[in-house]
C-alpha cells in the first residue's frame, strides 16, 4: 500500500489550477496511524501579477498585504483559498483512493515567508533576497552559506556574503564578498525573512 507521490502531486496541481493557484510544495509524512499529506499553496502568476499591480497602486487593504515585506515574497493566499482546495482535494484523494489504507491528515496552507526554494524558477524570482542553503560538497570548506541571492543565471548562484554577518565555519571561510554555488550542489534552501 505504498503512497503514489507522483500521483498525488499531479492530482494537486490539477485542483489547485481550477482554483488559480499553484503547488509550490507536497509532502508525506507517518507512519501507519499518524500520516500528514502537507500542500502548501500559492496564487498563480497571474494572480499574484495582479497582486503587485494592486500594491502598487495602492488598492491592497494593509490587513491582506503586511506592511515591509516585498510582494513578490507573498503567495497571496487566503483562508479561504486553503479551506476551498483542501475540500475538493481531499474529495478528489478520497475518490480516486490514491492513500490507501488507514486515515490521514491532509493539512493545506501557504509556503510562508521563509519557503524553500525547489525549482530553478524560484531562485530567478526570488533574486535579491536574503537565502540560507546547505550544499552537497563543501564550497570553500563549508557546506552551509547564508547570503543575499545577487544572481542565479546558467545554473549557478551567487551569494553576496556581506549581506549577512556570518557565523561559524562561513565566517572562516569568507575571504571573498560573494561565492558562487553551482544549484546542483544545493541540498537545500529556503529564504530568509527581512521585517
């Protein structure tokens, strides 16, 4: 009774476009009693375009766009948008059966403010903010960089350094203002919030 993950993601993408919005990350944790389906969610481009237009014309209520943060950070994403997909997905799930077995939990909400960066398009959207990432091998002896995310072009990023006070083996290893970090290197990553 293995969890087609492939599948569920697929099925995802489909419900949440019905609804103008975007996966921007699933995952599938527990055991066999206690097992959480997480989808964190997103408007879709066009959605948060027009979100950016709002902003700056300045037709957005401060209570739906929080004062300091820039809006492409913002997934723009309501309760009400997590309460409509996580009803017709989890309808959807039940329907086709694609978690077998005993119950689940299916939890939906926005990435937030420090999301991971996944996909090659996420670190072209999210330049000039701050990221910490961890990498497969060492880059000037470390594996963990923290830094403002200047450039990704080609495949390969490019932290500047300075933009953060460093801790640990990063301050040792800084003997330059900026590294640059081939993105097949990077385990992992999420942005950093700035309020």
């Amino acid at each position: 009774m293995a969890v087609q993950l492939d599948a569920i993601r697929k099925t995802a993408e489909r419900v949440a476009a019905s609804h103008q919005l975007e996966v921007v990350d699933l995952e599938f944790q527990g055991g066999v009693k206690f097992r959480t389906l997480r989808v964190y969610l997103e408007k879709d481009a066009q959605a948060r375009a027009a979100l950016a237009q709002q902003a700056a014309a300045g037709e957005v209520d401060s209570e739906v766009l929080p004062q300091g943060v820039p809006v492409e950070m913002l997934s723009g994403i309501t309760h009400e948008d997590c309460a409509q997909f996580a009803q017709d997905f989890g309808t959807v799930l039940d329907v086709e059966d694609l978690i077998p077995g005993a119950e689940y939990t299916l939890e939906v909400s926005s990435p937030g403010l420090e999301r991971k960066l996944t996909k090659p398009a996420d670190y072209t959207r999210f330049q000039g903010s701050l990221v910490k990432l961890q990498t497969f091998a060492a880059v000037n002896n470390n594996r963990h960089w923290q830094g403002r995310l200047i450039q990704f072009e080609d495949g390969i990023l490019t932290l500047d350094l300075s933009a953060v006070k460093q801790k640990g083996k990063a301050r040792k290893a800084v003997s330059e203002q900026t590294v640059t970090i081939a993105l097949t290197n990077v385990e992992k990553a999420h942005l950093v919030a700035e309020i």
